[in-house]
C-alpha cells in the first residue's frame, strides 16, 4: 500500500526545497514530480539522469534474526509496518516522472523563441508567397511587371527605393520604414492637373480631400503580365460612400446609376459643323456622288484596335474628294480696277517709273473698265462701291501708289483696319503689283503671262485676285479670321464685308460652311470633340452585336436625328440603352468598365 507520510514517525520539517534540500538547486536539472502531484516529495528526488529515485524509501539493516528498518528521520523515520521477513522495505512508493527545473525551462523557452525568431525572419527573407497571407516580403517581394522591369534594366532596388542605397544598419532601417514613392512614379507618369490630388482635380465645392499616394492603388511585385492599372471596386468605394456609390448598373438597383448628361452620345463638335443626317438624306443621294456613298460608320471612323476608340476622318480621309475642288474655285478680289468717269493724265514720274508713254484727253476720256469695286476693298478703303462719283478719286490715289511703292498701300489700309499685312497678303511680291497698277493708271488693261489657275496671288487685266491653294490655306484663312474679329456693329460696310467673304454660296468663305465661328477671338479651325474626362467607351465589343434589323451595327446605340434637327446628328444615348446589357446578372458592370480615375483628354471618341 503507497502512504502519503507515515503517522507513527515523529513530525519533521518539511525538507524538500532548494533551500534545504541536497537535491533541490537553481542549477539542478530535474525536480521531484511527487511534489508537484501530492505536494510530498521524495526523500531522495530524481536521479541525475531524470530518472525516479524514490523507488524504495530506505535498505533494512538486519540485528540478529530480525530486520531493522533504517529510514532516516529527516525521510520521515520508520515506516509504520517496517522491513519484510526478506529483509525487503515494506513501504515501496510507486515511481513517478521528475520534471524539469525551473532552469532547464527558461533555456528551453529561450531556445524555442531563438529558434523561432530565425525561422520568421527566413520566411521573409527567402519566401516569394509571403506569410500569413502577405502577398510579398522584405527582400525578394515578386517579379515586377515588364515594363518596370524594362525600366530598371538589371539595377539595384535603389533606383526605386532610396533607402536601400544605404549600408550598415541604415539599410535594416530602409527594411521597416515607409517611403512613399509618388513623386518617383511622377517622372514618368503624367496626368492633367495635379498627380496626387483625388482624380487629379480639385473636389467641387472646395479642396477637402487629402493626397492619394500611388501606391495606395498600384501595387508593384505581383508578376510579369500583372495589370496593376486595375482598380476593384472596393478601391473605388471607399471614396464614393453610401451617397454616392452605386453597385450596379442594372434596372432597379438601389441606389440607381445617375441618368447620363444631356451631352452623352450627341457625337456633336463645336469646331466643325458636319450633318451626318442631312449629308445622307439629300447629299449622298445625288447621282454625281452616288458612288462615294459610305457602306457604314467604319468607312469614315476607323476603329482603333490599341483603345477601342474611333477616330474623327482628316479633311484629306473623309471630306477632300468632294470638297477640294470648290475650295480652289474660291477667289478672293483684294484690288479690282473699276469704272471711272474721268481720269487725271499720268505725270513723268509716273511714266519714267512705269517706262509708258500715252496720253489721253480727259475731256474725251473712254474708261477700260467696267468693273465695280468689291465689297472687300470698299470696306478697306472706306468707299462706297455703288457710288462712281465718290471712289474714282480713292482709286486714282491708291493705283498712283501701288505703281510707286508696291506693297505699301496695301499695307497701309490693312493694318488702318486692325488687320496684320504680314498674314493676309503672305507670298504677294511689289511685281505683282506694280505692273498691272501701271498699265491701269495709264488706262490700259494688263496683259501678263498666261498663267495656269494655280493657288497663289495672280493679277488679272482688271484686278488682283488670290485663289486659295487647297484645304486650309493659310492666307484665306487668315482672312476669315480677320474678317471674324471685325466689328460690325452699326456699320454697314463692314457687315456687307464679312458676308462678302463668309458667303457660301458665291464668296471665298466657302470655310465657313463646315467651320462654324465662335465667340472666341479665332475661328474655330480644328475638331474638338466632347471630351468625357473620367468616362471610357470601348467600340470594339460593342461592334461585334449582330442586330439583323438594322444594316449598321452603330446605330444600335446611336439612332440618328430628324434631318431638320438643327442641334445634333444623333439622339442621345440613355442609360435604359446600356442597361439592356449590362447589369450584375449581364455583361459586367465594375466601375472601371466605364470609368476611369485619372483624366485624359484625346480626339477620339
């Protein structure tokens, strides 16, 4: 039977700790695992290998025929029913398991941790997965994308990340500090506005929105053809909260997409005034240009495979084999000698000058022409062209001059109206002038060279005239920009001058048909879409629809206007048309599907 003390020995101390016993030290490697069973424990604790040593409590010592037992008193003194008759010890306790010391624990928790430590740091250090599901670590964090890749061309991680430049345990430092690389991703990425600031625009209503760095949406290491431009919608969210988030396109949802501008899908310029509708319904169906009749909105706007956008056609792609040729047969008449009723004989520094001899009567005189003054050189010259009495005395004037100095008079009138002789007579030379300004001062008709009707300025026998040398021609179109900033406000000659010259029926400002002219101080000469900053069209998937009723794929979307629409060529594209398709239960409908963060502004549509 196993006793926990026995209750015929005298009471003694209880022995068993460090302090007293001869086993139980700081520095020892085992302790009794009775005592921390029983709170009793053995006399003689564990052996050094950490095995029982409370086996037996004592050896019996034999006194004649009888056994003794020799349990010592600080063990307890002996045991209640002593030795056996073989001299064996009675009271046998069971062996236990000692337990480590307090040492032996310390070391191996320090062991543990050490351990431990090293290995965390390894996984780090060594692991392109990361841990606990980072997905990128302190030193080898992943492949970058190939364009970076490209960028860097074999050099350290310091071209990016400064702080790894640094040596000693500055660089351990570069390992844990946060470094915003913003202003390095700005060397080369541009964006309208300012790069950091929400959308790269101030917030309507006041700046309240801190900077965004770039990295809080573009994560670099994650691959060779990883798209880091994609942003998730949780991305998008955290800015556009409960009031202005929107989860799906689709009919019903709350909350709904707001309805489109009023803008969206017009396709309409402000700079150029095309008229698909009317080009379709009256134009295209005249037999002389039947054939150039286009098969459908690709013929004219060609996609491109590299955004999905569609290009605006150059006059020379889309506008010149019908166009060109009535831009040449446009002139404009800067100088036209014109019917006179008498005329003052020409003096001798006008004939040594012109090396002509005649004289005339003028009581007898028989005028050359019988041309009138043009509205454009009656606004110049302040005459009034209908009224022989009041210019002829101008014109004697102004073509003394002209056969004197050459250009100068010209120059003279132009710039007396605001306008720049450099740009509006460009490419006229003195000979051009003088000569036939001599023959009609001495009222003969010019004679030049039999010159082909190429562009350029050209005297004719009564005047001097410019024929534009194609589309865009920079002389005409700096009259019209001329003529556009005139002011006409209550002056009859100079309203009579720009429709003169914006007539498109009969004037040299045939221009003025398709560019329209704003209230800006320059005609507006070149094509400026709608730009939709913050939104994306792709074209291509949206072409691939097969709707079998209509023999364009684009006017699925884009239904064209009544031919008497004097706004816009097409109707407006609604939400209800996207809607059809796209949707949660659709085609996809993520915010970046149709939007994009940072602006852009292009030509395309």
């Amino acid at each position: 039977m196993t006793t926990r003390k026995s209750t015929s020995s005298p009471a003694v101390p209880d022995t068993a700790n460090h302090r007293s016993s001869t086993y139980e030290r700081p520095d020892f490697p085992h302790r009794c695992g009775r005592e921390r069973l029983w709170s009793s424990p053995c006399g003689r604790g564990p052996n050094a290998d950490g095995s029982c040593g409370g086996v037996s409590e004592c050896l019996p010592t034999r006194h004649g025929d009888r056994w003794r037992c020799s349990r010592p008193l600080w063990a307890g003194g002996s045991c209640k029913h002593g030795p056996k008759p073989d001299g064996s010890c009675y009271t046998q306790r069971p062996p236990c398991k000692p337990q480590s010391s307090s040492l032996v624990k310390r070391r191996r928790a320090s062991l543990i941790a050490a351990v431990g430590s090293f290995a965390l740091i390894a996984v780090f250090f060594s692991t392109s997965s990361g841990l606990l599901g980072f997905d990128q670590n302190l030193t080898i964090p992943g492949p970058l994308t190939a364009t970076h890749a490209n960028l860097i061309d074999g050099q350290r991680c310091s071209l990016c990340h400064e702080g790894h430049a640094r040596e000693g345990l500055l660089l351990a430092q570069a390992l844990v500090e946060y470094q915003d690389m913003s202003t390095l991703c700005s060397q080369c990425h541009g964006f309208e506005g300012r790069s950091l600031r929400p959308h790269n625009f101030p917030e309507p209503g006041g700046d309240t929105r801190k900077d965004i760095s770039c990295a809080g949406c573009h994560t670099e290491h994650k691959g060779v053809n990883a798209d880091i431009s994609h942003i998730p919608d949780a991305d998008c969210h955290s800015c556009h909260t409960a009031d202005r988030r929107f989860e799906t396109l689709a009919k019903g949802s709350n909350p709904e997409h707001p309805p489109f501008s009023r803008d969206y899908g017009r396709l309409r310029r402000s700079a150029i005034a095309f008229n698909h509708t009317k080009h379709f319904d009256t134009h295209f169906k005249k037999p002389e240009v039947q054939m150039q009749r286009p098969t459908s909105c690709t013929t004219c706007h060609k996609l491109l495979n590299t955004t999905g956008a569609l290009t605006i056609p150059t006059f020379k792609q889309g506008c010149a084999s019908c166009h060109e040729d009535s831009i040449r047969d446009r002139s404009l008449t800067l100088v036209t000698w014109p019917e006179l009723e008498t005329m003052d004989p020409p003096d001798q520094n006008l004939a040594d000058r012109c090396r002509l001899d005649g004289e005339f009567d003028p009581d007898d005189f028989e005028p050359v022409s019988y041309e009138f003054p043009d509205l454009i050189e009656a606004y110049l010259m302040d005459i009034d062209p209908d009224d022989m009495t009041s210019y002829g005395t101008p014109y004697q004037r102004i073509g003394y001059r002209l056969a004197l100095e050459g250009l100068t008079p010209l120059a003279d009138v132009i710039q007396a109206k605001g306008g720049d002789p450099n740009r509006l007579l460009a490419g006229l030379t003195p000979e051009t002038v003088t000569n036939p300004a001599c023959r009609w001062m001495f009222n003969q008709e010019y004679e030049g060279f039999d010159m082909p009707r190429a562009g350029g300025w050209r005297a004719e026998p009564m005047g001097l005239l410019y024929r534009p040398m194609g589309h865009a021609d920079p002389v005409l179109t700096s009259w019209l920009t001329f003529a556009h900033n005139v002011n006409d406000t209550g002056d009859d000659l100079a309203a009579a001058f720009k429709d003169r010259l914006f007539d498109p029926e009969d004037g040299p400002g045939i221009c003025a048909s398709c560019h329209k002219t704003t209230a800006k101080d320059d005609m507006a000469w070149t094509s400026e879409p709608y730009i939709r900053r913050h939104t994306r069209f792709d074209h291509r998937p949206h072409l691939a629809i097969n709707d079998a009723t209509k023999a364009d794929r684009c006017v699925t979307c884009h239904e064209p206007a009544s031919s008497g629409s004097t706004e816009q060529d097409f109707q407006n594209v609604d939400l209800a048309t996207c809607q059809n398709c796209h949707g949660r239960q659709g085609i996809g409908d993520t915010c970046t599907t149709c939007h994009q963060y940072h602006p852009r502004s292009d030509t395309n549509f």
